[in-house]
C-alpha cells in the first residue's frame, strides 16, 4: 500500500470511503482540515469519511532469490535497462515533437508572407483604382500630367509672389477700425430681420459658405443630400438662385459671384447666376471638401480617394494643376492665409500641412478621431480644428514641431462640434455644435483662453462677416447675430 499523498508506505493507512483510495492519516487530516477536499478527486471530505487499516506487522521474509549479491545485481540491471529505454522513448518523443513544431512554425510563416503579400496587392490596386478617372470629364492626358506632378513654374511665381505680399502685409496689420470689439461680441443677439427658413426643407445643409465678397447684402451657401443647392439673401429672406448639382453636396463656397460645389459623385461644380459654367472630374469617388487659394486664382479639393487637387480658376475649364496623394482619405481642407501652404484633415485622425509648390507634407498633427473642420487664423500660425463626435476643439501653434508641442490650447466645448470659424482679425473663434453657438478670444496680456459669448441656437455651420460686424450661424435656417443698434 502507498499513500496517494505522500507515494510511500502509510506508517498508519486510512482509505477514504467515497472512492477507496489510501493516506497516511497525520497527511490527510492535515489536508481536509486546510481544504475540506479529497486530494485526488477534489470531492467534498471529512474526517468521519476515514476508515483505519489494519494490516498485519508480520513481514514476509524476501525469498531466496532476492537476498544474494549476483540476485540484487539482477534486479539492479533490470531496473536501470527499463529507465534506459524509458529515456529513449522520451528523447524519440521529444525530437518529433520539436519536428511538428517546426513544420508549424514554418507553415506559420508562409501563410504571414502570403498574407501580407496579399494584403501589398490588395492595397496597390486599391491605390491603382483611385487613379482611374470614372467621370469622364477630363482626359487621361491630363490626369497623367497632373499626378504627382508639382506646380508649373508660373503657377509658382505667382503663388511665390501673392505669399511674399500678403504675409508682409498680414504681419503690419492692425485691427481694423470699427472692428467689434469683446464688449460688443458679448452684447451679440439673433436678429429678427436676419432670421430665415427655407421655403423648401433642406435634407441636409452640407455648407455654410462665405458671404458673396460681390453682394451688398448677406448671401449665404446652402446644400442638400438631394442634390440641389441655394443661394439665399438674409435681408429679404428670399432664395436668390435654385441649382441642381445631380449628387450630394459636400461642400460649397462663393468664388466672386460665382457659387462652387464639391460633389459626392467627385465632380467639382460651377455655377454663376445660377446656370452652371465648368465641371471637373478628377476624384475617383466623393469629392469630401474645397478650399479657395487667398489669390482666387487657384481652388483645392479633397476626396476619399486618398488626394488633394488644385485647379486653375483662370480657366474656363478649370484646367487641374496639380494631383497629390496621400496614405488616408481625405475629409476636409483649407488654404493658410499666405497661400504657400494646405491643410488638409484625415478620415484616419491626420491633419497633413502641404507646401503646394513641391506637394510635400511640412508638418503632420495627429487628433483623437476623423478630422471634419479646419480654420486658420489670419495671424498664420494658429490653426483650429475639430474631429467627428468630439466636444473639444484644439488650437495648433504651427510654429512648433509634434503633435505634443504644438497643442497650443485644447477648448472644452461641452458639446459635439459640427463647425468652427476664425474672424479676419484673428481675434475670435466662433464654434458652433450641439444647439449652441460660442466665441473664444485670447487675450494677449494674460495669455489666456476665454469664452465671451456663448448662447443656445440649433447651429450646425458658422461664419464670420467680412467686416467683423456679425456673425452667420445656420441651424434650421440662417440667423444673424449681432451688437443691437
């Protein structure tokens, strides 16, 4: 008899009553008072499940042939040739085990080689996919001349030549005179005159364009999921123009008087009193968002084909200058105020900085998701964005390097943001989301970030006047805030 516990002859055997089996009895005990379980089994046990052995004292004496020397030899030899052969039978187990394993291993890598072979093909013919033009608007001619091709050296110069002026005279300028000041900003109220629906619900308003530089009164950019777009007079509350785009708008802005759309079939749109002049096709897919260069003479796009475009608006058929591509899709753009350089923001959470001479990335920041609105300051070097679903909105200080370094204020907005715009003076930025409508400033002596108005309005685009006077806020309609006269 051996102990189940120990492995060796019970000085006082006891053997359980539920299964049989065989302790010695100071072990067992021991065991059920810390455990209160049968050791092998793992069933409930006690004490009282114990039997006592009882075995005779009287030892069998070893028989003849196991009390001589050459016997005890015999038995010694036999024993170490059954360990001898056990050991082989491990080693044989051991290298065969090592063998499978290697085949394992080895079919392990082919299969991560083919994978990621696969996956190399699968994302150049992605990439091969987005070049193929499917609108059939411009030729192939073009497009290969423009892909990955850098600005014409006229294109250049004249880009050169509008960065060197304007940030000369960004640098000198002053706020200008009769600018509304904090006092007035915080004094801003919706104004009944301004206040507007549209005679037709919108599905959607893609974008809140710019005031049209060439009317005496507001006009403001709609569009629709449906395909048509507006344009609207915020003193008459009157829709001056009716045009149908024939997709989705993304995207819209007012080039002089003329009216420019980006589409999701990826066409770029024209449209001057509202009869349509010019198409573009480059984008293999929607066309995501435009910007228009400080000069307006050049136009940006972005798409989800992974590229940005610049086009010649001194063309009648808006003529592609240049196609640069980039490892994500695009969602959103904007030219800096100098002109030299595009933001563009990322579906995968980059915003990437462009010098559009070379179609190189001066600098990448990353966000905390898609990156949907973009604004620069005036001043050049603050730049405002804003991801999908986000509630805060970060200013980067573009003359810092990294995404860490150039965080130079992070505004805890309280709500999803949908839209965010810098005033001309780069004094203020409006934010606009979640049924409110706010505007920080930084004050230069203090340093600091501050709210100075924020008010509850179902706003969803924004925009500043020209002039610094009001603000546009679009919700269900336009409405104009303003310092009451």
């Amino acid at each position: 008899m051996l102990c189940a516990i120990s492995g060796e002859p019970p000085q006082v055997p006891v053997a359980s009553r539920k299964n049989g089996n065989i302790f010695e009895k100071r072990l067992i005990e021991a065991y059920i008072t810390d455990n209160g379980t049968d050791p092998v089994t793992g069933e409930e046990l006690t004490v009282e499940d114990l039997i006592d052995l009882k075995s005779s004292r009287i030892v069998n004496p070893r028989p003849p042939t196991q009390t001589s020397i050459p016997a005890l030899l015999s038995t010694f030899q036999n024993e170490w040739d059954a360990l001898a052969v056990e050991s082989y039978q491990l080693k044989k187990q051991l290298a065969q085990t090592r063998q499978e394993l290697s085949t394992a291993l080895y079919d392990y890598e082919g299969a991560i080689r083919l994978l990621a072979r696969v996956t190399q093909e699968r994302d150049d013919a992605r990439a091969a996919l987005a070049k193929v033009q499917v609108g059939g608007a411009v030729n192939a001619g073009d497009l290969m001349e423009v892909d990955g091709a850098g600005l014409s050296d006229e294109v250049i110069e004249r880009v050169e030549e509008a960065a060197k002026q304007l940030g000369k005279s960004r640098r000198k300028r002053p706020v200008p005179k009769g600018w509304s000041s904090v006092d007035d900003i915080q004094q801003f109220e919706p104004t009944a005159s301004a206040g507007f629906k549209p005679d037709k619900p919108l599905d959607t308003c893609a974008a809140l364009a710019e005031t049209s530089a060439d009317s005496e009164s507001p006009l403001v950019l709609y569009g629709s999921e449906s395909g048509l777009a507006y344009i609207y007079s915020t003193d008459d509350s009157s829709a001056a123009h009716l045009m149908d785009c024939g997709s989705r708008v993304t995207d819209g802005l007012f080039w002089e008087s003329k009216a420019i759309f980006s589409l999701a079939n990826g066409h770029i749109k024209i449209f001057e009193s509202g009869d349509w002049i010019a198409t573009q096709t480059i984008h293999a897919g929607p066309a995501t968002g435009i910007a228009l260069h400080p000069t307006g003479t050049i136009l940006a796009s972005v798409g989800l084909d992974k590229s940005y475009v610049l086009y010649d608006l001194t063309s009648s058929t808006l003529k592609p200058l240049a196609r640069v591509f980039t490892d994500s899709e695009l969602t959103c753009c904007q030219f800096h105020p100098d002109g030299a350089l595009l933001a563009a923001g990322a579906k995968n959470g980059d915003i990437q900085v462009f010098d559009i001479k070379t179609g190189s990335i001066v600098t990448s920041l990353t966000t905390e998701g898609p990156v949907q609105a973009l604004s620069f300051a005036e001043n050049g070097f603050w730049l405002a964005s804003a991801s999908t679903g986000s509630t805060n909105a970060t200013i980067w200080d573009l003359r810092k390097t990294g995404t860490e370094q150039a965080i130079a204020k992070v505004i805890e907005f309280g709500s999803i943001i949908s839209s965010l715009s810098w005033d001309h003076s780069a004094q203020y930025l409006a934010i606009v989301g979640g049924g409110s409508v706010a505007i920080e400033t930084y004050q230069k002596s203090s340093k600091k970030w501050s709210e100075v108005m924020k008010k509850a309005l179902n706003a969803r685009q924004v925009s500043w006047d020209p002039q610094g006077q009001y603000l546009l806020v679009d919700g269900d309609g336009v409405v104009q805030l303003q310092k009451p006269e």
